[in-house]
C-alpha cells in the first residue's frame, strides 16, 4: 500500500517563499553594497611627478605641467607622454584638444600629441595668448596700444587689430560659437577720468560685430553658453548675444561672489559654481557655496566644513577639505562625505578633467583623485539654504 506524504499547509508554504525571497534579497544587497559602492563610490589616488609650484592646468583627461624650461603632457595616473622644450620665461594656454606656447616673441600651437602644427617669430614680445577650436590668438607689442593677431591652426593670418585698442589695455580674450569662429576681448582703459572695461566681439577675418561699455566693476571672466555670452564681473552677470547686444532681462547680481568654476554641456545650461569673494581670495577658506543655472536655477549650499576649493562636473557639486570631499547633486539637500585617501592634508584643489577626475595638492606634493558618482554610507551635514 502507497504511503501518501502529508501536504504542506498553505500558510507553510508562503512563509517558506517569503523567508526564501528574504535570502536572496539579502544576497543581492549585500552584493551591490560591497561590490557596486567600491566601483562607485570609492576614491582612487595617483601622484604625479610634478611638484605644484609647477605651471599645472587640466588638458582634457590628460594634465599639463611647464617646469621652467620644457612643457609635458602626463596621463592621469602620472605616466609623462610627452615632452617639448619651449626655453625659459614660457606661458602657455589649452583648451581640451590643442595647446598655444609662447616664449619672448615666439609662438607655438601644440597637437594632443605634442606636435607642433605651426611655429613663428611674430616680431614683438607676446604679452599672451589664447587657443580655440579653429583659431589662435596672440597679444603683442607695449601693455598700452597693443596688437592682436589672429591665425588659424597652422599658421594661416586670418587677423589683425589694432585700432581699437589705442590707449587701452587688453586683459583677456576667447573664442566661442558653435565653431568657435567667434571672438571676444577685454580691454581696459586706464587714461580716462575713470577706468572702463570695453568689451568688443569679432567674427574672425570678416568684421567687428560689436563693442560694449561695461564700466568700472572688474570683468574677470566670459562664458559662451546657448548662443550667449555670460560676462561676469565683480558685481553683475551681464547677458549678451553673439554681435554683442545686451539682453538686460538676464542680468543678474553677483556682488560678493567669486566664480569658482563652470561647466557648459552641448545641450542645456550652463552651471556657474560661485563662492563668497572673502572666501575665495588669496587663501581658500570656503563655508558657502552658490550655483547659477539659466534663468530659474540659483541656489546656496552650506559646506560641512571649512574647503580649500571646489568643482562642478556632471552637474554635481564637489568640495575639497584638508581630509574629506563632499558631494551634492543639484537636488540634494545635504552633502555627502568622503575621506581623501591621502597620507598630508590636502592644500589646493588645482583642477578638474574632464572624465571626472581632480587634482590636488598636499603642499609641494601633486595628486589626481578619482570623483565618486553613487550614494555613499556617510553622510555629512551640510544643509541647502
């Protein structure tokens, strides 16, 4: 005769599933957490072979570094790529794919490889120079009435100003423009009654498009963001098309705060990471931070503690102590924190390239530190205001 089993009770076997289902979500969290925090969230160090009283600047992934005689190009992970001799008494300027060098009245346009594409004699002292994606731009001649000189890459004249700069003295200048066919300037004028700022657009070898009044206040930088041009100075961010006509609607108040860093994506705004500007001179000591985005985003954030500088990449907000970094994506509310995997305190942020990674230095000693992009397990205090 067959033996029947008993059968288990309905209730049994539910509770056996969910226990069963427990197990196996146990499995998977822990998992994630030891496996998906470490390829996340973790912070990854490289020391570079560069002391940082060295020329140090971002060059897309790759760092850049002039140690008084020669110009090298290093991974992020310190490895040199390249090396090329440029002489004493050297600058130099890069955007993320090409590199301008000048030494007395010579200049160089460099490749991401270190080849030179153009090199020349331009017959005056370069005071200094600017690179964009088509053009390059050098200043040269005496600090008053000087003489701009635009070429493309490989050297062609595509060029030449000097008028408009009679009596004034150029500060800066840029080029922007789906193509960067554009190109802005600064100049100061010092002789008057009172000092002004004019700002003056081109379209490269065709036309002046515009010149602008921007009075006393210091106009330290230019950003080209949506067919726009953002003029910061110390107390407005003015807004201006590309021939150089105010858009007055877009203004807004920046007095007392410095701006930190930026960064402007292919499609939609830019975001301008701002700190308070007795904060941020000389030596860094940062409590608060602002951001800037389009017409509608502006907010201020309280820092968990005392920074030596901070960063905006990913539309993520990160901000380095002598120890710890934070981090706060625009929705948050609070910081997160991270501990520096550094043996010193870290002194300056000098950085940031563009794959998501910083430099920092620790006095005389120069890191590159990997940026977390999850959640991490310790959260700081730092409160959005």
């Amino acid at each position: 005769m067959q033996r029947v089993k008993p059968r288990m009770s309905r209730a049994k076997a539910f509770a056996v599933l969910i226990g069963i289902l427990a197990v196996i979500g146990g499995l998977i969290w822990g998992g994630i957490a030891i496996f998906g925090n470490q390829s996340v969230t973790g912070i990854s160090v490289s020391q570079l072979p560069c002391p940082s009283s060295d020329t140090i600047k971002p060059f897309g992934n790759n760092v850049l570094y002039y140690d008084g005689m020669s110009l090298h190009c290093m991974s992020a992970t310190g490895a040199v790529l390249w090396t090329f001799q440029l002489g004493a008494d050297a600058g130099y300027d890069c955007d993320t794919k090409h590199i301008v060098a000048w030494v007395g009245s010579t200049v160089y346009v460099l490749d991401q490889s270190g080849n030179s594409s153009y090199n020349d004699n331009l017959g005056e002292e370069i005071q200094f120079a600017r690179i964009g994606n088509q053009y390059m731009g050098a200043v040269v001649g005496e600090t008053s009435s000087p003489r701009l000189l635009v070429k493309d890459l490989t050297g062609a004249h595509m060029d030449e100003e000097a008028d408009a700069y009679n009596h004034l003295i150029i500060l800066d200048l840029g080029f922007y423009g789906p193509n960067g066919e554009y190109m802005w300037t600064l100049a100061l004028d010092v002789f008057g009654t009172a000092a002004n700022t004019t700002l003056n657009t081109f379209e490269v070898g065709k036309m002046n498009t515009g010149e602008v009044a921007l009075g006393e206040s210091i106009t330290y930088s230019v950003l080209y963001e949506n067919n726009m041009l953002r003029v910061i100075n110390t107390r407005t961010m003015l807004t201006f098309d590309y021939r150089g006509t105010e858009d007055t609607t877009a203004s807004v108040l920046v007095y007392g705060w410095q701006l930190l860093d930026h960064e402007i994506s292919e499609r939609g705004n830019a975001l301008m990471l701002f700190a308070p500007t007795s904060q941020s001179e000389n030596q860094y000591d940062l409590r608060e931070l602002r951001l800037i985005s389009g017409s509608s985003f502006d907010k201020r954030y309280s820092l968990p503690d005392t920074c030596i500088g901070a960063t905006v990449w990913n539309r993520t907000i990160y901000a380095v102590s002598s120890t710890q970094l934070f981090r706060a994506g625009m929705s948050d509310r609070r910081f997160t924190t991270y501990n520096l995997p550094l043996q010193y305190e870290a002194t300056r942020l000098l950085g940031t390239l563009t794959d998501g990674r910083i430099i920092v230095s620790c006095d005389e000693d120069v890191y590159v530190l990997t940026l977390p992009h999850g959640t991490a397990l310790n959260t700081g205090g730092g409160t959005e205001n």
